[in-house]
C-alpha cells in the first residue's frame, strides 16, 4: 500500500471557470502487442498487454467522476504498457505556476474505510470486493469495473515459478516474497468466509455460488488493495482507493513535482484530495508521486 507523502499547500480549490483544456479524448492509440514488442528494449523486456475495451473503461471511469465532482480530469491521460501511468495532455494551454492545482479528486470517488481499524488493508480489501460482488448495481461500478481491467502480474503472488528462481540467490528476498504469499493466502481465505456469511454480500452475485470464483475475486480485491491503496490524510486517517491518484507511479527522486493532499488547514473527511504543482510541469509529461509507505 501507499500513502500521501504529507499534506498539500495548495491557495485553494479550482474554481468552476478555470481553463480545463478539452473534453477528455483518447489522443494516440493505445498500443497493440507489435508496438509493445517495438519497445522491448525500452521496458527491459516485459511486455504489458493492453487491457479488452480499456478505452471504453477510461471513459466510463472518467464520466463517472466528473459527474461525482472531480475537476480537471480533462488535462490528464491514463495509460497502461510500457508507459502504465497518468500523463498530462499534450495539448493543454495552461500556465503552470508553483502549486498550481492540476487535478481536485472528490471524496465521493474514494472507496474508503472506516476509521481506526484493526486491519486497515483486510478491511479495505472487504470492502472492494462487496462493491465487486454487487456488480450493476454498485455506486462504484466504473471504477471497479476499470480495476478489474487492470494486470496484476507484477503483485508477487502471481509471480510464476521461473520468476521465483531469480530469486534464489537472495535467501532473504525470496523468503519474503514467500511469506507474503502465504499472508495473501490466508487473507482471502478470511474474506471468502466474510462472503459466505448470510446477509453479507449480495445473494444476486454468481461468485458466492462458485467458490473458486469467489476465492478470485477475493483474491484481486486483496492484491489490488496492496499494490494501489494509500492513507489518506483525513482526521482521524483512512485507507483508501482514490482513482487516478491510485495509478501514479512512484516518484524515487526525491525532486518532487507534483504533490497530493488535501487543502491545507481542511483535513475533515469529505474534502476533496487535490494533485498541484510543486514546480515545472510542460504538456505530455508523466505526473509522479512520491508516495510513503503505509
């Protein structure tokens, strides 16, 4: 899991007339496995597919948060393969000045715990896999369905056995990984028993019928939640899956641009979580986050 690496100094929200560039558009093409295969060289090798109907999944996602209040969603560009991540738009015509809010993330968009948990990742996990088993039906339907979409081959729990064996010159790394496989074990054992319980996820679900099936949906839920889910600087803190911010990729530099948090002096729950400027940014750059570990 993630976190904030501390809260936003922003002046302020976006107001309503700000220049948001166009509406949201696919730009280039996503890439297909002759253009990936392309770019072996540039990805070390690994190839990503390109997830069925992603584009589609974008825009739903996209629409989806726009009408829960999310602002400036226009100047930004979702990515996955070899360049998975958020970029800025190469055709925004914006001044960007230091601290300058590029994005406003509503509350309404996060799928989030309840506070002061014992497990806050478990419960996370939960929580994600309810809104997956209500399908249609769920208020978070185009962010679950976009998470759904998404590769999960670099969580080392579907590391492959020939993966594992580079690996086996380093005891300690490998144990690890070990380890945190059987925890994964055992967590979606707990949240397929939380399923089965009467009244606790929708009886609708096809899953809950087929226990392999439940088991995986169990299972992503939990992987997704590890690999994506950051504290969100709230009073008291939450765990959280907050889309867009969820697909940022980590900032190692320690030469921040971007910063995510809430407005300064605002940490109440229920205030947006705003992405701004911490120095040059030019159109068509990737948006990085230094996140911290939770």
């Amino acid at each position: 899991a993630r976190g904030f690496g501390g809260s936003t100094t922003s002046r302020g929200p976006m107001s309503d007339g700000s220049a948001e560039g166009e509406a949201y558009k696919e730009e280039e093409p996503l890439m297909d496995s002759a253009a990936m295969a392309a770019q072996k060289v540039a990805v070390d090798g690994i190839l990503y597919p390109v997830p069925k109907g992603f584009k589609a999944k974008v825009a739903a996602l996209i629409a989806w948060m726009e009408s829960r209040g999310c602002k400036g969603l226009s100047r930004v560009k979702i990515r996955v393969g070899a360049n998975s991540g958020v970029w800025l738009q190469k055709d925004i015509k914006i001044n960007w000045r230091r601290q300058e809010p590029i994005l406003e993330v509503a509350a309404e968009t996060w799928i989030v715990t309840s506070p002061d948990v014992e497990d806050p990742e478990l419960e996370l996990a939960w929580r994600l896999l309810q809104e997956r088993l209500q399908g249609a039906s769920s208020d978070f339907e185009p962010y679950v369905d976009f998470l759904w979409s998404l590769d999960l081959d670099v969580h080392p729990y579907f590391w492959e056995e020939s993966q594992l064996w580079w690996l086996s010159g380093i005891p300690a790394a490998l144990d690890r990984v070990v380890e945190l496989r059987e925890t994964v074990a055992k967590r979606v054992k707990e949240l397929v028993a939380r399923a089965q319980k009467p009244g606790a996820a929708p009886a609708s679900s096809g899953a809950l019928a087929d226990v392999v099936s439940l088991e995986a949906e169990a299972r992503r839920a939990l992987c997704l939640v590890e690999s994506r889910a950051m504290m969100a600087d709230t009073e008291p803190p939450r765990a959280a899956l907050v889309p867009i911010l969820d697909h940022m990729q980590h900032d190692p530099s320690g030469n921040r641009l971007v910063l995510c948090g809430l407005f300064e002096g605002r940490e109440d729950f229920g205030c947006p979580i705003v992405v701004t400027t911490s120095g040059t940014l030019t159109p068509g750059m990737e948006l990085r986050h230094e996140f911290e570990g939770v």
